[in-house]
C-alpha cells in the first residue's frame, strides 16, 4: 500500500464526513413537523454510499505505525456518526421523536470524541472555526 492511496483515502474520508456532518447539522436545524421524511432523502442524498463503503475502506485498511493512532481515533468517531446516520433513517411514526433524540446522543457521542482530533483533520477545520479564528488552528503536514 502506497502513502499516497493512504494519503487519499484519509483525506477522501475527511471531506465525506465533512459533507456529513455540514448536513446533519442542517437537518437538525430545520425539519419540521410532517418533514420527517424529505429531512430523512436528503441526508440519505448526502451521505450517500459514505458509511457503507468509505468508512469502511478506511477503517479497514492497515496505516503505517505513525498514523495508527489516528485512523483508531478517528474511526471510533465514525462509528458514532454511523449509528446517529442510521437511527436519524429508521425514525417512523411514533417513534420519531424518540429516534431522532437517539440519533442526536449518537451524533454528540461521535462528535465528542472528534473534538480532541480535530487539529490533526485539516479537511474538518471549516466545521470547527469560522475564517478569522483559522489561523490559531495548527495543521500537521
């Protein structure tokens, strides 16, 4: 395996959870009554293939030693963000209230352990920072 396909993969799984996360946000800001249903095809619209394949792409794939500690972190994050994505699908009916509180206890369990790794995600800084607070964030190459 080659730094650069490892290199991609991990940058290709920073912009889809990106992606994911901008969205979620948004649905979660604006679903009303009765919208549970558009709420629910427009994430699925976003997130797409996302936890089925890149997730698991990544998660799957050995790093070398240096990065190792990162793609554990990271993937314990994203299992989090998986499960608030598919309980956020599942809501029905009666249940939706219920469901849609499970998914926000998900979504804030995945995010709080993305929030330590968060410097070491150059893709995520958009989510974390508005722009003039973007220069105090430190990068890794």
């Amino acid at each position: 395996m080659t730094d650069h396909a490892a290199r991609s993969r991990f940058l290709a799984v920073q912009g889809g959870l990106l992606d994911f996360l901008r969205a979620y946000e948004n649905e979660q800001e604006r679903v009303c009554f009765g919208e549970g249903t558009a709420s629910q095809a427009r994430l699925r619209d976003t997130a797409g293939d996302f936890f089925d394949h890149r997730v698991e792409e990544y998660c799957l794939h050995a790093p070398a030693p240096e990065a190792r500690s990162i793609q554990v972190e990271l993937c314990a994050c994203l299992a989090d963000f998986a499960a608030a994505y598919r309980i956020y699908l599942g809501a029905r009916g009666t249940e939706w209230n219920r469901r849609m509180l499970d998914s926000r206890l998900a979504m804030a369990r995945g995010l709080e352990k993305l929030y330590p790794i968060r410097g070491q995600l150059p893709l995520l800084r958009d989510f974390w920072c508005l722009a003039p607070a973007r220069g105090d964030l430190r990068v890794p190459d």
